[in-house]
C-alpha cells in the first residue's frame, strides 16, 4: 500500500485525503467522485518552480491542462504563479472562464482553427505555439489584418522520442506533430517568422513523450534545440530568448513505476542549456517547461461504490463498481495499471486478487485486472489511486452515464469544484424528432 501526498488512515480506518475522510466525501457527493489532494499539486508546482530559482535561470512552468481542466484546477495553477497550456478553443475557453492571466496562456494544437486563433489574438495571450506551415500563413494573416502582433514558439520534432525507461532517436520523426528539425522545415518556419513586423518569435518548443523516467531524452532534446539556435544566430543574428522543453515527467502508478523527483528533471535540463551557453558564448534562454500528468496524475483519487460480485470458480472474482471506461478510459484504451484499496476498511488486511469492473456494456471495461484489496463486499468503497491525469477530461457519456463529480480536498475542507452530470444534463443536446418537425424553439 503505498500513499500518495496527505492521503493517511484515520481512527475508523477510513481513507483521508487532505484531511477528509473519504466515507464522508461519499455520503456527501456520491460516487463516483474524483476528490483532488491540492496540497499534492501545489508541493510539486512549487518543485518545478524553484529548482529554477534556485538554478538562477529564468523560467516558466506551464500546466499542460489537457491532462486535467476545470476553472477551479486553472484557479489553483494561477494562484501557484504557473503558466497554462491550452491545446484548444474548450481549454482556452476555460482559462478565460477562470480569468487566467493571459500573458501566461500558452496555445498548443497540430490543427487549430483559424477561430479559434481568432479567439488567442481577441484574448491577447501571452504566446503561440505554431505547429505547421498552414498555421503560420493563418497567424501572419490575422495579425496583419489587426495589425496586432503575437508571440510565438516553432514546435521542434528533435528527432528524440522518449517513454518510461527508455528513448529513440530517430533521424526523421514520424510524428503528426511540428517541423522537423533535420530536414530543413524548422528552418523554413523560421525564415517564415523571425523578421515579420507583428510576429515576435520567442524561441523553439519540443515535447518527446510522456511518463518519462529518465533525464537522458531531455538532455539529448536540449542539446538539438540548442544546436539549432547556435545555427539561427551564425545564420541570421537571431538570438532565440525561450527555450521550451515540454512535459512528460513520469509517476508512480503501482509499483513497477519509479519516478525521478520533478528536481531531477529540471537539474538535468538546466545543466545542458548552462553548459551549452557557456560553450557557444549564447544569451541563456529562458527554460519553460509543460508538466501535465506530474501536476495532477497522483493527487486524484476515485472513489466508487461497489456493486454485483461474481466469483469464477478457480478462475477470479469480479466487483463491479459504479463507474468504469466512462470515467477512466486510461485501461482499456492503453492497457494501463492502476492500484486501489478499499477505503472504508483499510485496516484489514488488503490480500485478495480481484478484477475491478466497471459498468459499461463493454468486456474490456475492467478498471484493475488484478487488484490487491480487502475481500470486496457490495457497498464498499473502492478508491483507485492516481486518476488525476487525463482521465476526467477524457470522460464520455457512453451507456449515457453522467459523468462523476469532482472535489478538492485540503487542509481538512472539502469543496466541490465539478458537480455530477444529472439526466437532465446527459440528454441536454438532444432534440426530439416531433418537436424538430412542428420547426418549434427549443
Ligand atoms: C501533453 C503535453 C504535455 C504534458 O504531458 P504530460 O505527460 O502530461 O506531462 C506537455 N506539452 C505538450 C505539448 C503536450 O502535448
């Protein structure tokens, strides 16, 4: 049994996160329910952040949002002094909803409309980041025609693509994402950019994968970045003042996972670009960086109630939980491990192999295909550890399940940041046939 953050037993044997007990959470919003341990993110926001500090170099740590969005969540990144990433007009929406500061929204995305690139200029956010050729005449367009000027970053493809414990690299990069840096695009982009009168190019931008646990694939795609901005530099007297590395950092989802420190991460980028400045005699960029998953990853927790048993004699026994792939696509879509326990007993003793199935008309929605927890009776409360990240935003509505609420715990209080989807709130959208006919208002 392993705990993340504040996460603790109390004298009833119930599970708290940030001090509240999950018994409680349950009666109070129902299940299932996503309750955050926000003390978690800000320990690990303020991580990133002063390894900068204590670095000296100037930096900024952008929430890559996808991973988690809601107001409340931009809210607690605002109030941590973190940048945000948006990848669409729905994120970026969203930070405008939570009053974000602008200056510090970042927008991703290999396909983003000329809307909503509309929207970044209306909004006047503080960069984007330009992912393909068409993007770039779409940019020039819009800001010439308001002549209104934008920041922007060059998405990279370093030809370095990392997962867990290992990396590639690759001479070509076969990905739907950036301009390659080897085969002349980078450079193309950047004769596109670097002297266009409303156009203010801040630097280069990679991400090489994600649940990363080593620092090797970040000093390799620094060093690519860096090289380039050396060339740029001999090539057009252009100094490049950012340097974005992205996010990826890995966590510890059971334990098979062994995450490094977020200080490990960053101490491993910021000797590469010190000592290649130091070398080339260049300006020292500043360093941001994209953390998603290591924000918010290990501070969620789910909690479900248990329901039907089945028991296949010699072969396993299932429980069936109140949610499933609608709340947490994360194993069916990508096989991938989560631990859990069983929240209102954990003091005996947590031994029995069980497959945690959710309740969608599907096989393969099973939660946990082996899940080591108290023998599960119907009623119990089943917290799966570590669902903060891309889980959530990637609900859907299938079977029509509302999808579950959300709360944030700390300092033993307790709010709700989400509110559970009703019925009403599932067939919101829909218009029945009759009333589409007689043409009537809906
Ligand atoms: C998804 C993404 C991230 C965050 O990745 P994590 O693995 O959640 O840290 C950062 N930057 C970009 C561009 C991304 O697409």
């Amino acid at each position: 049994m392993h705990f993340y953050g504040t996460q603790t037993v109390n004298e009833k044997g119930h599970l708290t996160i940030g001090g509240v007990d999950t018994v409680d959470l349950a009666h109070s919003y129902g299940t299932p329910l996503i309750a955050y341990d926000i003390a978690l993110f800000r320990e690990r926001a303020k991580a990133f952040k002063e390894t900068f500090k204590n670095a000296g170099i100037q930096a900024q740590v952008a929430y890559a949002s996808k991973a988690f969005s809601s107001i409340a969540i931009y809210e607690v990144a605002q109030q941590e002094g973190l940048s945000l990433d948006v990848v669409s007009g729905g994120e970026l929406y969203t930070a405008i909803a939570a009053d974000f500061p602008r200056e510090r929204i970042h927008f991703h995305g290999n396909n983003k409309s000329y809307t909503e690139l509309q929207l970044a200029f209306d909004e006047k956010i503080g960069c984007i980041v330009i992912d393909n050729f068409s993007e770039i005449a779409m940019v020039k367009e819009i800001a010439e025609i308001r002549k209104e000027s934008m920041k922007v970053l060059i998405r990279v493809t370093p030809g370095v693509e990392a997962s867990t414990h290992n990396y590639i690299t690759t001479g070509q990069e076969d990905s739907k994402f950036g301009f390659d840096l080897k085969n002349g695009q980078a450079d193309e982009a950047f004769k596109q950019l670097y002297d266009h009168p409303y156009i203010g190019l801040l630097g280069m931008h990679c991400h090489i994968g994600s649940q990363i646990f080593e620092t090797d694939a970040f000093r390799l795609a620094a060093k690519a970045l860096m090289d380039k901005m050396v060339a740029w530099r001999e090539q057009h007297q252009f100094i490049c003042t950012v340097l974005n590395l992205g996010g990826g950092f890995g966590i510890r989802y059971t334990e098979e996972d062994e995450p490094l420190h977020p200080s490990a991460y960053v101490e491993e980028m910021t000797s590469v670009v010190l000592a290649m400045t130091r070398e080339f005699q260049y300006p020292i960029p500043e360093i941001w960086i994209e953390p998603g998953r290591s924000l918010v990853g290990d501070a969620g927790t789910t909690l479900y109630t248990a329901g039907s048993t089945k028991e296949v004699p010699g072969v396993r026994k299932y429980i069936a939980v109140d949610g499933g792939m609608t709340d947490n696509i994360r194993p069916a879509l990508y096989e991938a491990k989560y631990n859990a326990a069983t929240a209102n007993r954990m003091n005996v003793p947590h031994s029995d192999p069980v497959t945690i199935a959710g309740k969608c008309c599907e096989s393969g929605d099973k939660l946990i295909e082996e899940a080591f927890i108290a023998n599960p009776e119907e009623g119990d409360l089943i917290a799966i550890f570590c669902t903060g990240a891309y889980t959530y935003a990637m609900a859907s509505n299938y079977n029509r399940l509302p999808r579950p609420a959300i709360v944030f715990c700390e300092d033993s209080e307790h709010q709700l940041v989400v509110r559970r989807e009703t019925y009403e709130d599932v067939i919101r959208l829909d218009i029945p046939l009759q009333l589409a006919k007689r043409g009537e208002k809906i």
